[in-house]
C-alpha cells in the first residue's frame, strides 16, 4: 500500500507521523510526505497512479481541520475512490464533527500506531476494515463504531521515529520518551495512564539522532517530562556517561 501523509508544513518533524511510518515500513507499506499544495499533492498522486493509495491527514487544532478537510475534500473530488483517513488530537477530542463531513472516510480515535498498521493491512489482503479497533469507518452511508484497544503498555517494543520523511535543515530533533499524563484535565486528550521508555530505550534513539542526524539539539515532545523524579535521575545521570 501507498500511504501518502499530507502536511502544512514540510520542514517540521512530525513526531506522529514519523512515528507511525517506521511501522508501517517494518511491515512492507510505501509512506510518503506532501506538502499541502494543490500541485505537489497532484504531481504525487499521479506518479503513484499504479499504487493503492490512502490520504492521512492529523489534526492538532480546529486550524488544521478547517485547511486539511478543504484540501481533502478536493482530492476526493477527483479522487473518489481514495480512502481519506483522519487521526491526531483534534480528532480524538471531536470524532463526531470530523466523520460528518463530505470526503472523510475514517477517523481514528487515540493511539494510531498498530490501528493504522491494521487497517492498511486489511486493504491489502481486501478484507473487511470497518470492524477494527480504534477506527470508525464510513462505508456505505453508514458509521462504523468501533471500541478503542488498550493503550500499548510496553513502549520500547516501538520502533524508533522515521527521520527520513521530513527534510530538517536545522539541528533540532524532536523525542517523546512517554505518553499519557497523571492528569485529569477534561481538555487534554493525554489524559489517561501514564507510560514511560526505559532510560537505555530513550538513549539508544539520542545516539542514533547525533551520529545520523547531526543533533545537536533536543526537543522533548512529552506532555509531563519531568512527572518521575525517580526516572529523571537515572536518565541525567546516564547522559554524560553515554
């Protein structure tokens, strides 16, 4: 399968997306990256005419739906057969307002890691997707709703994030070494248990980041980086070792 992600902006690591492309990849599926242009997203589609194609879009904010759900709705306009799946925050926190509109074929809501891995999946063994965790699908006039997996447990099982998507030309590179937030703030979608990378896990990608990727430095993409004292000594205390 050919998974085409749109994005606004080119030259900014997509932690998520990033992330969901290096599974993906493992498992044998094309990801690619187009910048939200009415030209570069046509020249990419038809370059890749002879693939099965599916259009990813992820929405942090009413700003990013408004302008991503636009652009969809022009692809599918001369695209109808491509399916248009929707994830991100903003997706999670509204699900009801994103499926409703024209051009939106699926939306999943939380972890997107292994429920996209099997949708795509499913396409390409053509078997069913509208009975898959995580996903509501739309198909057929109606609205396939379906429950939320657990959330993953073990986050050093994941690979590391696909720095090749995106072309950075300055020397900062972005990290997430936990998900979820203690927290129970009702406008947060990291509410939820909290998990945590191992201190080796999180380094061993520190490593890979400055010696192929010039990294110099780190932004760390955590909701509550700093919530586990016990954690965060071992991990300042290892730093200068390694």
């Amino acid at each position: 399968m050919y998974i085409l992600f749109v994005v606004m902006n080119f030259n900014i690591e997509k932690l998520g997306i990033m992330m969901l492309s290096s599974i993906l990849k493992k498992s044998g599926h094309t990801v690619d990256v187009v910048e939200m242009k009415w030209n570069k997203i046509k020249n990419k589609l038809k370059y890749h005419n002879n693939y099965s194609t599916v259009l990813c879009y992820s929405l942090h904010s009413i700003v990013d739906s408004y302008y991503y759900i636009k652009i969809n709705y022009k692809i599918k306009k001369e695209n109808p057969k491509m399916l248009s799946l929707f994830g991100g925050p903003y997706t999670t926190s509204f699900p009801e307002e994103i499926i409703n509109y024209d051009g939106v074929d699926g939306i999943c809501i939380g972890e997107g890691d292994y429920a996209l891995l099997d949708l795509v999946n499913n396409l390409k063994e053509k078997k069913t997707i509208t009975n898959i965790p995580n996903w509501w699908i739309k198909q057929d006039g109606q609205i396939f709703r379906n429950p939320c997996r657990p959330l993953i447990d073990n986050l050093d099982k994941l690979p590391f994030a696909d720095r090749t998507l995106f072309k950075v030309s300055f020397p900062v590179r972005s990290i997430s070494t936990s998900r979820g937030c203690i927290f129970k703030c009702s406008f947060c979608t990291e509410r939820g248990r909290f998990r945590r990378r191992s201190v080796d896990n999180v380094i061993a990608e520190l490593r890979e980041l400055k010696a192929n990727y010039n990294a110099k430095f780190i932004y760390f993409a955590d909701s509550t980086f700093n919530i586990s004292l016990p954690w965060l000594k071992i991990f300042l205390r290892d730093i200068p070792k390694r």
